[in-house]
C-alpha cells in the first residue's frame, strides 16, 4: 500500500462540467498503482440508474475510474443519499462498495467510514431518507423516463440544500451517530466542511467538498493530512 486517498462531495452533474474536469485532474495527477481511493458518497449529483443505464453525462466519470483500477489502484465506494441507487451499477464495473460504518485498518490504524455522520436533523428529512431507501420507491421511479426522473431530483436536491445548517452548528455529542468502539480515527463526508476535531477521544475528519474546496485527506506512514487539490500546474 504506498497511499491511501479519501475523498467525497462531487456532486458531478452535467452543468458544471468544470467540477468534474478538476477531479479528474486529482485522479490524473495523484493516484499511481498501488494507492486506495475511498469515495465517501455523493460522487453524483443524482446517481441512479434508469432500466440499468446511468446518465450517458456520468459513463465519462466512470470510465475514468475503471481505468484506475485496472491499472492498479484500489477504489471503495460508500454511497451516499444522492447514489444511493448506484451500488449495483458501480459494482459491475469492479469498483468495491463499503457500507456505513465500516471499519478499515489503514496503515495500523483503525479507521471508520461514515457518509454522513449526523443523525438526520428533523422528521421531514428521516422521511425522505425512508422513502430513498424504500425498494418499491426506487423501482416506481426508475420507471420515469431519464430525462424527466433526473430534473425531478435535481429540484428536489436543491431544495435539500438550503434547508441544512452548516455542520459545525449543529454538531454537539448527541448528534454523533453511535460509532465503531474500536476505531481510532472517524472519517465522513456529506457535511460539505473541511474541519478536524477530537471527540470521546477519537480524532474525526469532515473531508469537504469539491463544489467550493476541492479538499480531501491523504494517509501516508508519517500520518493523516488535509489537503487542497489546485489543478493550477
């Protein structure tokens, strides 16, 4: 294992191809055979799979990383609550899918996995979690033809949006979801900020975004950083 890269919050959709174009030079430039990638969800903006086939916009992205993993570079993906649906898809094309909470030994060290480490903040938004997570929900609407299902999910992402408060306010103990005893170290992605901070004696990562940051962490022997990826040479 010579790096290991943790990343999430692309939210890659078809009008802001400039997202995209900027991971795929951190793929490009940072990833080399024998580093993992672990995606920590909303790698989409709306990943879901109509009749089996994803947004011809998304085969581009996907490519890109099957081509890394054939050359060498071990990719996990955990999904998040904007692809959920794309496991099976993703799962097909090699890529390896972790489940919330997963616990990894990274480099000696025990290391959990969380898309969103927040509790659900009202009953509005458990509600839509439930509906999301729901089989027969999912297979009414992988029956709406593509166009329509992904404009429909595009205004109901956004609405999502501006409802949430930044992470840091809303974060006191009783908020933290129950995680892994054993783990020395939490990671989770979802909250959209850049922060490190120590609780119940466990050091935990908020990786960011690439909407506005284009942050992710690196782990090395030497240890765990934050970084800014720049596609400035």
């Amino acid at each position: 294992m010579n790096k290991v890269f943790f990343v999430s919050d692309l939210h890659a959709r078809p009008d802001s191809p400039e997202r995209e174009a900027v991971f795929k030079e951190f793929l490009k430039r940072k990833l080399m055979s024998g580093d993992s990638l672990y995606i920590l969800g909303d790698l989409f903006e709306f990943g879901f799979a109509f009749n089996g086939q994803i947004l011809p916009y998304y085969q581009s992205l996907v490519s890109v990383l099957t081509s890394l993993q054939s050359s060498g570079v071990r990719i996990f993906f955990l999904p998040g609550n904007h692809d959920l649906w794309m496991c099976s898809y993703l799962a097909r094309r090699g890529i390896r899918i972790i489940r919330e909470g997963s616990v990894i030994t990274v480099l000696g060290k025990k290391v959990a996995l969380y898309h969103g480490l927040l509790k659900e903040p009202d009953s509005l938004s458990r509600l839509a979690s439930s509906v999301m997570r729901n089989p027969d929900c999912v297979w009414l609407y992988s029956g709406l033809p593509q166009r329509l299902g992904f404009a429909l999910a595009m205004r109901l992402s956004g609405f999502s949006r501006r409802r949430n408060k930044p992470f840091s306010k809303r974060l006191n103990s009783s908020m933290i979801r129950k995680t892994a005893d054993e783990a020395e170290i939490i990671i989770s992605g979802h909250h959209h900020e850049r922060l490190v901070f120590k609780l119940n004696g466990k050091l935990i990562y908020i990786t960011g975004d690439w909407i506005t940051n284009c942050t992710y962490l690196e782990m090395t022997k030497n240890g765990l950083e934050q970084r800014i990826f720049s596609a400035k040479p």
